[in-house]
C-alpha cells in the first residue's frame, strides 16, 4: 500500500512539473470536448497531441476555430516529445529482441517529426497559411550516423508526405513560377 501510495504522489509530482499552463487564447470547447482537451493535457505529451488530434481528425468541436487551435496546441505538445524521429526495424528483425521492440513501439508514430507531421496535414483542410507556417516551425532533427550494425533506421515518410501536401496546396501559381 505504501508503494502504490508513493507511486501514485510520484506520478502526480511528475505530472504536475511537466505540464505546462494553458496559454490564455485557447478557446473554452463545448463539452464533453472541454473535458476531453483538459484530461489529455494531464497525460505526457505525446498523448496530448493524439487526443487532441484525433478529436479534430473525427470533426469535433464543430467551430473550426476551436479545431484549429487544438491542432496549434497538439503541434506544440508535439515538439515535446520523448522520441525526436521515428525509426524502423530492418527486414529479418527478430521480435524478441531490443531493435525488434523498439520498432513495434515506433510504429505508433508516438515520435515529436511524426506528430508534428500529422497536424501540419491535419492544418491543411482548415487554414492552409497557418499549415504551412507550422510545417516552417518543424524542428528539423539531427540524424546520427547509421552504420551497418544498426537494426533500426531512420523514416521520415510523414515528414515528406506533410511537405507533399504543403507544397501542392498553399503554394500560389506564382510562387511555383518562381520556383520558391
């Protein structure tokens, strides 16, 4: 009992450093939306960004304005999380292994360039401006150098699908003549 009761402090302890305030422009979402929002952004923060992406994903609140803003805060929860890129296992990786666990756990795209991604896409159908400056403010990661021994790679596949969508839907005739 007295481990459980130290767990549970530790965990509010932690969540209670972590979380950071709630800037002052998000708008009050009808419930049960405003309860959802606020109970994801208890959780770590690449979980915020899901919750809060899969509420927009699925069309609610019905105000884009709210829509827009819950993909804003997502995208800064985002940049917080505790992986910077998604990697994958190598073909013939065993799933009891190290790299082969770590690989199925990546597939979650739980990783800060994936969720971060994922709302720039998730941006395009309501504001196609703000998408393309949020796509701007993705914090492009370092990759280290893989050497032959790596089981895992690199994929930055939702990074380049999020430019795709990017460059064919917020670039004007005249910024593509001009090749920018």
């Amino acid at each position: 009992m007295r481990i459980a009761r130290a767990l549970l402090c530790s965990i509010l302890i932690w969540n209670a450093l972590t979380c950071t305030a709630l800037p002052a422009e998000i708008a009050k979402l009808p419930e049960p939306y405003q309860s959802l929002a606020e109970l994801a952004r208890g959780a770590p923060p690449e979980f915020t960004a899901v919750a809060l992406l899969r509420m927009v994903e699925q069309g609610k609140p019905d105000d884009r304005d709210a829509r827009r803003d819950l993909i804003e805060e997502a995208f800064r929860a985002a940049a917080a999380a505790g992986f910077p890129v998604r990697m994958q296992g190598l073909p013939g990786i065993l799933n009891d292994t190290a790299s082969g666990s770590l690989s199925r756990a990546y597939a979650l795209k739980l990783d800060a360039l994936s969720l971060e991604s994922r709302a720039v896409r998730d941006m395009l159908p309501l504001d196609p401006a703000n998408a393309r400056k949020l796509f701007g403010d993705i914090a492009r990661p370092t990759l280290a150098s893989l050497t032959c021994d790596d089981a895992l790679v690199y994929d930055l596949s939702d990074f380049y699908l999020a430019l795709s969508a990017v460059v064919n839907s917020t670039f004007t005739q005249k910024e593509r003549a001009k090749n920018d």
